[in-house]
C-alpha cells in the first residue's frame, strides 16, 4: 500500500469560485509550503480572512491590512485565556484520577502551525471517557463549573456528544465544553476514547496540555469536517495534518477508520480537502471509498455546499441525509440517518417547558 501523494486522484473543482480566488490561493499556498507573496490586501479579502478566523495566519505570512493588528491582540488575548483555562481544567480532572484530553483548542494550533494563536480558540474543548463522565462531571461541578442549559439533559445525552459548562473561576462566561466522543450519536461506530491511551503534551504558552496523537487529530478532525458541511477552516486542519503523518501514522489512521467504521468520513474530508487547496492526499486513500451509489450521492451534494461560507438553514436541512452516508460505512449509516432526521432541539425546548410548567 502506498502512502504517497497520488496524481491519479482525480481534482475536480465545483463550479463557482474555486482555487483561483485569494482565499484559496493564499491557503494552497501555506499548505504546500509556498510563501505567499508579501502585500497589501483589500477590504474584502480582509473581512473573508477574519470570518474565518484566518487573519493571524495571514498575517504571519505576509498579508497585511490595518485591521490585522488588532484582530491579533483580540486573538492573543482569548487565546491566552483558552490556554489557562484549560490546564485548569486538566488539573482538576486529574486530581480526580481522570484521564482528560484537550480536544481542537490551542493544542491543536501548536501541532499544526507551532503557534496556538494562529489557529485560535474562543472555548475549551475537554475529552473524556463516556463511562468517566458522571465523575468528570461531578469533579468539574465541585470546582465551580455549571452546565449552561442550551436544551434539556435528556436532549443532549441522546443526541449530542458534549454538554456544555461555566464557572471557570476568574472567567466564569468562558465556555467549557465537556466530550464524551467526537462524533455525533449513530455516525461513529464504536468507542473513541481509545485516543486517551495515545496523548502527546503539547506546549502551549507556558503549559503544557495533553492532546491526541496525530492519527487520532486526522480522524476527529476529518469527522469535524464532514459533519459541519465541510466548512473551509475543518478541511484546512485536515490537509495540514495529513502533512505531518508519517507512514506509521497513515497506517495507524486507516486502522482507527476502520475499527470506528469511519473509512467514509476520513476518505470525503481528504478528498473534499485536496480539491478545495489544489492537494493530492496519499494513493491509498483510495481504499476507503465508499460504494458507487453512495458515493454518488454524496459528492452530488457536496458540490452543491459553498466553500468558503457556512450553507443556508435549507442547504443544511439537506445534508441531514447526505452526512450520514459521508460518515459511516456498512449499515450504520442506517443509525445514523435516525439520529439525524430526529434532531430537533427546537422541538426539545419547547416539549422541556412543557414539562416544566405541568411539574408546577
């Protein structure tokens, strides 16, 4: 199997913009280690740049415009915050002898560009296992965090895989989201917290925070991506991390696909990615695509999606169907269609007070 970049992968750009826009460009650029020509960019490419949370990227290779100093101080700042928030949290799970990963976040920016504020964060992402979960929680809660009540418990248990905390002390509004899993219920096929046996501890402003190994970073950000419609900055992570994988990692990678039956989500968000930043992943990506018909499917809606902005609420009505068979393989993406066209926290909250005001 070979593990280099293939040319025989066919590059097939949606219509509309494409690589040839700034936004494109300037990424394709970074991605294949081309130093983007140093200038002065305009208002518009300036605003996509800050949309996406890509202005300090920018900047540290050569961009310039007047509101990226600012933006940079702005980013610094949250960032900064992030990062000790964070290894606090670390710290009081595992006082309570509970392993813990911070999940995305700055650690991730570290290991994709050496630079936590170059990929910023604006909350803290933590990772336990699922059956760790009453204690994490009852740690976090002796600590000062409180769940903030989005939807009803039984809502989020049942369809989502976080729930979301504050309290943290000296920045009690700063987010804290507390997972159990990286993938939405019925789109992954097994247990993930098999990445806690794998954590590196990355450096990250003076601290260092426990993170997924690479293998593990690839295959949660390649379901990240799928499952938020493919959005720019997932697929930039992807490609970025695909490139610091070695044989061994690739290897490890397809096996973890297969074990959590996620072979589709790693092959589209790979794929999508190498079309997207003019990028050729490695030839045996190949393996992991999935039937003709669903695949069909698939890369229909795909081209339908923008690239760089996030679909309308029509265009994401769609994809309910289509991510299920861009995630799972086999017949689990049955599971997972269930659980999408059952989402409706709207629906949720409302049945939640309901209830709430017979209870009175």
């Amino acid at each position: 199997m070979s593990l280099q970049a293939d040319s025989a992968l066919p590059v097939r750009y949606p219509a509309g913009p494409g690589p040839g826009t700034p936004m494109m460009s300037f990424l394709s650029d970074v991605l294949h280690g081309r130093a983007p020509v140093a200038r002065e960019i305009d208002d518009d490419f300036a605003l996509e740049l800050r949309g996406q949370r890509l202005a300090v990227l920018a900047d540290r290779h050569g961009l310039q415009h007047p509101t990226f100093a600012a933006e940079e101080r702005r980013q610094f700042v949250t960032t900064t915050l992030v990062v000790e928030v964070s290894a606090w949290c670390v710290g009081q799970l595992r006082d309570a002898g509970i392993r813990v990963a911070t999940y995305k976040g700055p650690a991730l920016g570290v290991q994709l560009f050496g630079d936590p504020v170059a990929r910023p964060s604006s909350d803290v992402d933590l990772f336990v296992a699922q059956g760790e979960l009453p204690r994490a929680r009852a740690a976090l809660a002796a600590a000062g965090l409180r769940r903030d009540v989005r939807y009803p418990a039984w809502y989020e248990r049942l369809w989502h895989y976080h729930e979301l905390l504050r309290g943290a002390p000296g920045h009690p509004t700063l987010p804290v989201e507390l997972h159990w899993s990286f993938a939405r219920p019925g789109l992954i096929g097994g247990e993930c917290s098999g990445l806690l046996d794998e954590l590196v501890e990355v450096p990250c402003g003076g601290v260092a925070l426990p993170a997924p190994a690479l293998p593990w970073q690839l295959l949660s950000c390649a379901v990240h991506a799928v499952q938020h419609y493919f959005t720019l900055r997932p697929l930039f992570d992807c490609a970025q991390l695909a490139l610091q994988l070695d044989d061994h990692g690739w290897l490890e990678a397809f096996d973890l696909a297969r074990r959590l039956k996620l072979e589709p989500a790693l092959y589209y968000a790979l794929t999508v990615a190498g079309r997207r930043f003019d990028w050729r992943p490695p030839a045996a990506v190949r393996v992991l695509r999935p039937a003709p018909w669903r695949d069909a499917l698939v890369q229909r809606a795909v081209a339908r999606l923008p690239l760089v902005s996030f679909p309308s609420r029509e265009g994401r009505q769609a994809m309910k169907a289509v991510i299920p068979l861009a995630s799972v393989s086999g017949a689990q993406w049955l599971e997972g269609l269930a659980f999408q066209l059952t989402d409706r926290p709207l629906i949720a909250r409302t049945l939640a007070r309901l209830m709430d005001g017979r209870s009175r």
